[in-house]
C-alpha cells in the first residue's frame, strides 16, 4: 500500500498536473462556443447533454466519491485477501449495470426526440444517442479505475487520463466537427472517455492492484450497492436541475439563452471542478481510513479544516472572477461563431452563478464526510431536497429575473443544502460511535 501524505500535501502535489487537466478539459466549451456560437441546434445538444448527464450521474456517482472508497479502504484493513474479489465483482456489476442503463436511456431518448424536434433538429437529437449510450458504459469503466486507484492512495493517473482524454476529445471534434456538425460532440467525448479508461487500467495494473472479474456478491459488494442506492439516487435527483434549467430557459425566450446558461455556470464552477480534482478524492479517502479506525476527532478536525480552507479559496476565487468577467469572458469566448451580445449577457449571468460557489464548496466537503461515515442514507432525501427547492426558485424568479433567475436559484439551492448536510452531519457525529 502507498504510503498515506498529507491531506494538503498531496493536494499541492497533484496541484500541478491538475491545473493542466482541468485546463486542457475547459477548452472544451470554448471550442465550443467558437465552433457552433448559440443557435437552436446547440440547444438541442446541450439539452441532448442534460438527459444523458442525469443518467451519467448515476454511473458516475455509483464510483467516484461514493461508498466504493470507505468500504474498500476497510475490506483492506481487516479482510486484505477478500480485495480482489471485491473489486471484481464491483467492475462487473458496474459495465452490466452501465449496458442495461444505456440501452434504456437510449430508447427513452429516442421516444422523446422525436416528440420534442423537428426536421434537422430531430435528426441531429437522434444522431447523438448512439455515442451518448456508449459514453456512458466507459464512463463506468473509468470511474470504477479512478476509485480504486483513490483508495491505494494513488491519484497521479487521474489528472494524466483527465489530460489525454480531453486533448482526443479536443482532436476528435476538431477534425470532425465539419462533417458532422454538433453530432461531432459526443462522438469527440466518447472517444477521449475510452483513452482515459485505457490510461487508468493501464495504471492499475501497472500498481498491482488485482481485480478478478465475477459476479458473485460477497459481503462487502452487496453493502456497497445498499450504500450507493442512496447515493445514485440523490444524485439523479439532483441531476435533474439541469435538465430543468435547460426547459425553463426556454420561457426565458432568450436566443440560445440554454447555451448562455450553460456556458456561464461552466465559467463559474472552473474553481470546483479544480478542488473537486486536487482535494477532494484525497478528504474522502483519508476520512474513510480515519472512520474505519474510529477516530473521530481527526475525523471532526480534517472536516473542519477542510471546511474553513474550501470556503476561503471559493469566497476568493468568487471575487476575482466577478472583477475579470467582462475582459475574461470576451478573451474565451469573443471569437468564432459567438457573438458580443451573447457574451455581454454571459458577463451579467456570471455573477448569479458565482454567488452559489463557496456554498457548492461546503456541500462537496460535507457530503463526503456523510460518504466516509457510510452514512449514505441520507443522499436521496438531500437530493430530492435539492431538486424541489431547484423547481421551486426556478418558478419563483424566472418570471422577474429571467436566466438570471434560474442561475439564482441553483445558488440559493446550494447553500440550504449545505446547511442541511452540516447540522445532520453534526447529529451523526453526536450518535454513540
């Protein structure tokens, strides 16, 4: 086993190699922009994104950061010899679950494309599914790599795949882009998925890290899939905001007002995402470790800090970002095929958005310290909780506030949240260990 760093350590270490990554992964919407502007049909892609993110979700929150960390790091500290198995019968599971998921959400995408578009646009809705529904059985392969590695301590292969798959994704749209216009994108995100897979199990092995396939379900599987039920199903819940954020811009009636949307909240959760890559896998597993051997005050202490150090780098990052908007924004997005109003109104939607990052900070810290507890329980009522108060400010602002309205409300959405997870988090610390 790696030997176990510092939390802030590890994360200056991993700083680096993310920042490339994540830069390398935030040209994506860029080049998106400057390739197909705002119009209807990059409507119907991001909309087409939306659906297949919600189902995404459930992949992706089924691995990464989810209960497959807490649980592997016991199995490992009193039943070693079990860990191949275990990680077998998880992989398994995983791409059977991620086929059987796929092919539903394709047909289901299918059905509702075709009521929801016409002429062209029909056509390219439907075009995307195919490589969408096989996004999303890489996508359980990848993230399945990404947890065990992060439960061995071993989070260097994260940012090096993040890095590669974005740079083919990149490639790939680029040389594709002209023959097949926006149905270019998912094929693009499709084939970067697959290289980062390749890269992680590359990794894996390389690290001796066993995994024997089966579909046995020993002890450790079966708690797993109870614990990350919860999970998933919170975070499909919750994966449910952008979709509706997507159908109520259009009552905003703002042309290309769901790119608008989506491209300024990209913009706004650049510092997350970064966090979410360099510290936030290593909290949870260092929770986890700290959880299994019942040591609660290193665990109250590591939540604390994490805490107090997230919420300042946001609340500075927030600051920066609001000041260097309007230039920021005109250098990433002034060019191609946008245009200067759009970029004006992504300058005055920013700020919405901005107000909710500290707070979407707190909620990703608290949630995982809910995951390292096994306390997994909880994430489908937070969701719903989520979602309803998502709906219900949407309803509330959009009529007076417009895009600004729906950006609003997901911040305001976050920081209930996140109180929420912090006062039930204080309660199951209080409980008899």
């Amino acid at each position: 086993m790696s030997a176990r760093r510092s939390i802030a350590r590890t994360t200056l270490l991993l700083l680096p190699m993310q920042v490339v990554s994540r830069g390398v992964e935030a040209l994506f919407p860029v080049v998106l922009a400057l390739c197909f502007g705002r119009n209807d049909v990059t409507d119907v892609y991001y909309f087409a994104w939306a659906v297949f993110a919600l189902a995404g979700s459930l992949v992706f929150s089924a691995f990464q950061d989810s209960a497959v960390v807490p649980v592997l790091t016991e199995v490992k500290l009193t039943r070693p010899g079990d860990l191949a198995r275990v990680r077998g019968s998880l992989l398994a599971h995983g791409l059977a679950g991620g086929a059987a998921l796929a092919a539903v959400v394709a047909l289901a995408a299918a059905a509702w494309f075709s009521v929801r578009y016409t002429g062209a646009a029909r056509g390219f809705a439907l075009w995307m599914i195919a490589p969408f529904a096989a996004w999303l059985l890489a996508l359980a392969a990848k993230t399945f790599y990404g947890a065990v590695l992060s439960a061995e301590h071993r989070y260097v292969p994260l940012p090096v795949a993040g890095a590669a798959g974005a740079a083919v994704t990149l490639g790939v749209l680029l040389m594709a882009k002209d023959a097949l216009s926006v149905t270019a994108i998912p094929c693009a995100s499709l084939a970067g998925e697959l290289v980062a897979t390749w890269i992680l199990a590359a990794a894996a092995r390389g690290a001796g890290i066993a995994v024997h396939l089966t579909f046995d379900r020993p002890e450790p599987v079966r708690r797993i899939a109870r614990l990350i039920a919860s999970e998933v199903g919170g975070s499909a819940v919750t994966r449910v905001n952008p979709v509706v954020d997507q159908l109520m811009s259009v009552l905003a009636r703002v042309v290309g007002g769901g790119t608008l949307l989506k491209l300024s909240g990209d913009v706004a959760t650049v510092p997350t995402s970064l966090l979410q890559a360099t510290l936030f896998s290593v909290l949870l597993t260092h929770l986890s470790e700290d959880a299994a051997h019942g040591k609660r005050e290193a665990f109250r202490a590591t939540v604390r800090r994490a805490l107090v150090t997230v919420v300042l780098v946001l609340l500075a990052a927030t600051a920066l970002l609001v000041l260097v908007r309007r230039p920021l924004l005109h250098a990433v997005f002034g060019h191609g095929a946008m245009d200067w109003a759009g970029v004006e109104r992504m300058a005055h939607l920013l700020p919405y958005h901005l107000a909710g990052l500290a707070p979407f900070g707190a909620l990703l810290v608290l949630a995982r310290a809910h995951v390292a507890l096994q306390n997994s329980r909880i994430m489908l009522g937070m969701g719903v909780l989520n979602a309803v108060l998502n709906v219900a400010l949407n309803a509330a602002l959009l009529p007076y506030m417009g895009l600004e309205g729906i950006a609003l409300s997901t911040s305001i959405t976050y920081a209930v949240v996140a109180v929420v997870f912090a006062v039930r988090l204080r309660g199951r610390l209080a409980a008899p260990g």
